[in-house]
C-alpha cells in the first residue's frame, strides 16, 4: 500500500466570485517561473477534448460551469496554506477568469487516505449527483501502481463518462517522491481518450537537474504545499489552455456509448452502505456505535454477518497505529482473507477498503466477519471497526441507487479520528 496519509476528509461545494478569483490569482505570480520548460512534459495525452470542447462553448455563453474533482488528502488541500492555494480552487480560478459571465461552481471530494477503490463507491453521491461539467479525478498516489488500480479507476471513469450530462473527463497523476500509480492509470485514461496530466513527469527533469528538489514543493515528499499546488494547477491549466485554442467552437455531441472495458466494469456498477444502514442478520459480540458510525467489536470470537448481491464484494474497515485486531473476513464461506485493523505507520488512521470477491454468482451471498484472538503483536487490544459495505458488479435493476453523503472527521479518542465517515441526511 503507497502512503495514504489522512488529511481532512472534505467535501465542498463551493461559488466563485470575483473576489475569490483575484485573490487565488494573486496568489500564484510564481507559477510560470516554477514551472518553466515542464509545461509540456507535463501532459501525459492531450486526449479527446470533445468533451471539454462542450464545457468551453458553456463558458462562451455565459452559462453556469460545475468543476468537480475527486480524490485524497492532495484534492481536500492537505498541507496548502489556505483554500484558495489548492490546486482544485485554483484550476476553477482558471475557469472564472476564461470565461468571467459564467457561475463557476466547485465541488470538492476529496477524503483523505482513500485510493480509487473507495473513489468508484463514492464518485455518484459526491460529484455526479451535482452534475458537473467536468471531473479531474487524483488517486495515483495512494493507489498501488498494479491492475487493481486500474480496475477500479476504471470503475470511477466508466461512470463519469455514462453520468447522462456527460461530463468532460481529465486525469491528475500527483507524485510521492517520484513513485505514482502511473502506469496503469495511464493505460485505462488511454483506453478511452482522457486528457491527463502528470505532476512527476513535469518535474522529473527539475528533480534530475538540481534545479528543483521535493523538498521545496513538499512537507513530507507527498502532500504539496502551496508552491507544489500552484505547480499542478498549473500544468492542469496549461492543457486547458491548449485545449481552448485547437478546440473548434460548436463541437458535436459526444457519444454515450462506451468502449468495451479495457480491464472490469465491476466498479462501474455499485451500491454503497455504510455502517449506519447495514442490517447484520447475525451480531454476536458487535454493536453499532453511533459516535463513530461503526460497527464494532473487541471480544475474539465474535461474529456479525450481513446479506449483499452483486459479481463482488467489498469491506471497508478502520485502520490505524493504537490497540487494534484482526478479523477473519469470508463471503459464502469461501474467499477467506483476513483484515488487520492495526497498521504500522503512525500518522493517523484510515478507512480501508477491502475487495473480497468478484466472481460472485447471481443472487444473494453472505458476508462473515469474525472477531480473531490473533493479532499484531504490536498491538496490546482486539478492537475492530466496519465502516460499511459494497456490492460490486450490481446490475441496474438491482442498484438502490446513490446514497447522500455528509463526510466527517469522527474522534474515537487517542488522537485518531475516523477519516470519511458520512452520515445520512
């Protein structure tokens, strides 16, 4: 697992004004210096603009324009001095000032130590539902640079590409310390003709050269301060910028068929619950603890157990450095994995998202988690948090549809917090 480090879990739907747009912009006087001579190294693929194309004439007509963007601790701003030095408010800053008549709406999901697993059961109810116009989406820090990633970033763009508005499409590869998920994003923003843009490579060659050093961009290698957020935001507006200027104006429809999966559509189609909907059908030694929306346990030898349907499943748990267990995790009896809620890296604590099968048969299967007495030896406790669980592969018929989020930071005392815990509304 790369560094998921747990920054504030965030999401904001937020209106540029006039002011807003100065003060970002005044902001940023270092960002052609910063980034000189890696502008164009910094773009991956150029990409089908046709979408984006759209966007441009909206902004030509003075129409309201929705930017939103999906991803870690990065997109919530984790380490930028204040909101407008992100890199998300000021690509929408970008677009106040191209297109000055228009509303710009921002969105902002992100949530801190989540990857593009988490992101594809998320994307619907965060970002989607608000209809935007165009959606960047950042997890090739914390997803691992393997097939599984690319699955399930796959699963997050089939369903922005098929959202009915039809939104433009634009991928941000961050960086930690040169390591990235990279190469297998790549592969799927290729598969279907997105626009992306690489942090690392842009600075590769000012890293290489001495002119640069992570240091300079970066509290701790990962997350970017304000310099590094005026960096990315950057290179995301230098293809904006090349993109306005070779888009003609009045670009066709895009079609809304998809391509055929490049590797799975089994993140493309998912029902969310989390823990304060989930009805066990078993819960011997497992309560629900309101104060941290989590089911919970700390007794070895207790089991709860919950219905789901779908091709897959998946189980999203707690994760941090204090006296916590393991479980045995089974779906159907088969599939045995075990989860361990104790993790070595002291920075905070994490919402984990599990795959626990994804050749399921149709129908309805059961999910089993037991309590284990064994656990890290580090750890002196057996406590142990679900935060919710997912069908995989649902088909439409199936799907109960998004569910509403309201994301938090939820205590649960030793200096931890639950980070992307969410309410119903």
């Amino acid at each position: 697992m790369n560094a998921r480090i747990c920054g504030t879990a965030l999401l904001l739907s937020l209106i540029w004004t006039a002011g807003m747009h100065a003060k970002t912009t005044a902001s940023t006087a270092e960002d052609d210096t910063d980034t000189a001579g890696s502008l164009d190294r910094a773009v991956v693929d150029a990409g089908d603009a046709t979408r984006f194309s759209r966007v441009f004439d909206k902004g030509r007509r003075g129409e309201p324009i929705t930017i939103g963007f999906i991803g870690g601790s990065i997109t919530a701003g984790y380490a930028a001095h204040d909101a407008p030095h992100r890199y998300v408010d000021r690509v929408a800053a970008w677009f106040a000032r191209i297109f000055p008549a228009s509303q710009v709406k921002l969105i902002n999901a992100g949530v801190g130590g989540t990857g593009s697993d988490f992101g594809a059961l998320r994307v619907q109810a965060d970002v989607l539902k608000q209809q935007p116009d165009v959606v960047v989406v950042e997890f090739a820090v914390n997803d691992e640079d393997n097939e599984h990633a690319g699955r399930t970033l796959e699963g997050v763009v089939r369903q922005v590409l098929s959202a009915p508005n039809a939104p433009a499409c634009l991928l941000l590869f961050m960086s930690h310390d040169g390591r990235n998920a990279q190469a297998w994003h790549a592969k799927v923003g290729r598969h279907y003709g997105l626009p992306m843009v690489s942090y690392r490579d842009g600075l590769a060659a000012e890293i290489d050269a001495g002119r640069l050093k992570w240091a300079d961009i970066s509290p701790d290698d990962i997350h970017p301060n304000d310099r590094g957020h005026a960096i990315a935001a950057r290179y995301i507006t230098h293809l904006l910028d090349n993109l306005l200027t070779a888009m003609p104006r009045g670009a066709t429809v895009p079609s809304s068929s998809l391509p055929t999966p490049l590797l799975s559509d089994l993140y493309a189609n998912v029902e969310t619950h989390d823990a304060d909907t989930l009805r066990p059908t078993k819960a011997d030694g497992w309560a629900y603890d309101p104060a941290t929306r989590s089911w919970r346990a700390d007794r070895p030898g207790s089991v709860i157990e919950f219905n789901t349907s779908g091709r897959g499943a998946a189980l999203m748990y707690y994760r941090i450095h204090q006296d916590y267990g393991r479980a045995k995790v089974t779906v159907d009896g088969a599939h045995d994995q075990i989860a361990d809620g104790w993790f070595a890296p002291t920075w905070g604590g994490y919402r984990h998202t599990s795959e626990l099968a994804t050749d399921l048969p149709p129908g309805e299967h059961t999910v089993r988690v037991e309590l284990l007495a064994d656990k890290a030896p580090q750890s002196s406790g057996h406590e142990f948090r679900i935060l919710g669980l997912a069908a995989l592969g649902v088909a439409a018929s199936d799907s109960a549809g998004p569910v509403a989020y309201q994301w938090k930071n939820v205590p649960i005392g030793g200096g931890g917090y639950i980070s992307g815990v969410f309410a119903h509304p």
